[in-house]
C-alpha cells in the first residue's frame, strides 16, 4: 500500500446542474490526482434543498464514496428516510438526539484502513444546536480508538467559528473542511499539528448563478424582503473541490490544494 490516503472533498454538489458537474469533471480529477477516497456534500442535491435516493445513488455512481451535508439536510422528507437507511451519508452529528440519521460514520475497502468522516454544524447564524466543540470531543472519544484517519466536515456560516474549530482540532484529526456557504475561500493549509484545512471549500454547481440560486430570484428577496421559491440555477456548472494526502499511519496531513474547475475567469471575455 502506499504510504499516503490521496483525498478529495466535493463542495455541496447543488441541484442536477451540481450532479451533472460531478459527471462531467470528477473524472477529469480522478485521473489526475488518482484518490483513494472520494467525499462529497450533497445538502442540496435534490433542488437545492436535501437529498433523496435518487441523487444519492447517482453521487455514489460516479464514485463519491461517502456524503456529507447540513442544515439544508431536513428540508426535503425523503431525505430523513435516507439518513435512517444509507450507511454512507451523514449529517451534524450536533442535532438533538432524536433526530433520523448519524453524525459520523467509517469507510474502509480492501485497498484502504478504516476512514472516519464527521460531520459537524456551526451555529452562528444558523440553528441553535447543540456546541459544535463539544460535540466534537464526545464524537472523537468515539472514533479515536478505531481510527487515526479522521475528517471533519464543519459546515457552518462564518470563518471565525470555523477557524475557532480548525484550531480546537489541530493535531487530533486529519482534516477539517468547512463547507455551507458555496463560496471558495483562499485559506487550504496544513496547520501546525498537521490538520488540513480550509474555511470553505465551495460549490459544485450553477455559477451563473447567486450561490446556486436563479439570480433574479435571488434580486426578488433582497429586493422586496419576502420569501420567492427556491429555485436552481442551470448555466456554467463548476466542481469545487479540495486534494489533500493523509499520512499512515499518523494520520497526519502532508498536503493540501483547492480548486474551482474549471477556473473561473479573471478577465473579461471578448464576445
Ligand atoms: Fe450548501
Ligand atoms: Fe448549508
């Protein structure tokens, strides 16, 4: 075996523009980074709001190993029976206790060790759940002795929460990816103790678009204050994206790089 887990993150995978986008380019980054382990955030897979069996089993067609998501999880009831039922999907292990689905979960193959993947929620700006840190601890007291191989998504609003956790999880686990707000930020680094880490990985899906939403829609609530109904952007799909290469057996990280593919454009473009 190699000495090193070759990684890749999908950022929330939006609607059918998002899925189609894993189609088309995942195949592209499998050939040049050739992972071992493929995650994906599929939040808003179906429309953009929540999961169903059909996205999933098109996600996992294409060769995600295991999905993630977050707040937008609950919003659509087919995904609550797939939380109960698919062993490889998870959400914020920091719900009251009561809710459908878990909060973490191991993957292993015959080429790999067992791989944990946590998921977890912020809350500022976002639902009062319970604290994200604690959580974490209880969670890691749970997965540390099966595992050194350890990823954290932390879905959460804003940077300083998820800089705050980033932190609080240097050394003990191999990476915390932020995702939630489908914008990409520049941060990807291996932190002092060896955790990988970025605040926010992106979006996989429409980027003519307001975060995956139509963009006159998105006009129409900031405008006028009052709610339109949510619907997915379809032109430019993107798949954003972080590589990162987890070493065994510390489980520590070597090496991490984001990208938004194709690139997004950085001059304007002669019609
Ligand atoms: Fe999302
Ligand atoms: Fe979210």
């Amino acid at each position: 075996m190699n000495n090193l887990i070759k990684t890749l993150f999908i950022g929330d995978v939006v609607g059918s523009t998002g899925i189609e986008a894993v189609k088309q380019f995942l195949p592209i980054l499998v050939e040049k980074y050739k992972p071992d382990f493929i995650l994906a955030n599929g939040e808003n897979a179906a429309a953009g709001k929540g999961i169903t069996e059909a996205e999933a089993d098109l996600l996992f067609s294409y060769g995600i190993n295991a999905l993630t998501s977050g707040n937008h999880i609950w919003e659509n009831w087919k995904g609550k029976e797939l939380l109960a039922n698919c062993p490889n999907l998870i959400r914020p292990f920091n719900y009251p206790s009561g809710n459908l689905g878990k909060g973490f979960l191991f993957f292993e193959n015959e080429r790999l060790p067992q791989i944990a993947v946590l998921n977890l929620q912020g809350r500022t700006y976002m639902q009062t759940i319970d604290c994200p840190f604690k959580a974490a601890d209880y969670a890691l007291s749970l997965i540390v002795p099966k595992t050194s191989y350890i990823i954290v998504d932390f879905h959460a609003e804003t940077t300083a929460e998820k800089i705050a956790l980033a932190n609080y999880l240097d050394g003990r686990v191999s990476a915390v990816i932020g995702t939630h707000t489908h914008v990409q930020t520049a941060d990807a680094q291996i932190m002092q103790k060896g955790t990988a880490y970025i605040s926010d990985v992106g979006m996989t899906g429409p980027y003519d678009s307001v975060v995956g939403l139509r963009k006159d829609i998105a006009y129409k609530r900031f405008t006028l204050q009052t709610p339109f109904k949510y619907q997915v952007a379809t032109q430019e799909p993107r798949i954003a994206y972080v590589y990162f290469e987890m070493e065994i057996p510390s489980g520590k990280s070597n090496y991490i790089e984001s990208q938004i593919f194709p690139e997004l454009s950085r001059k304007r473009l002669i019609e």
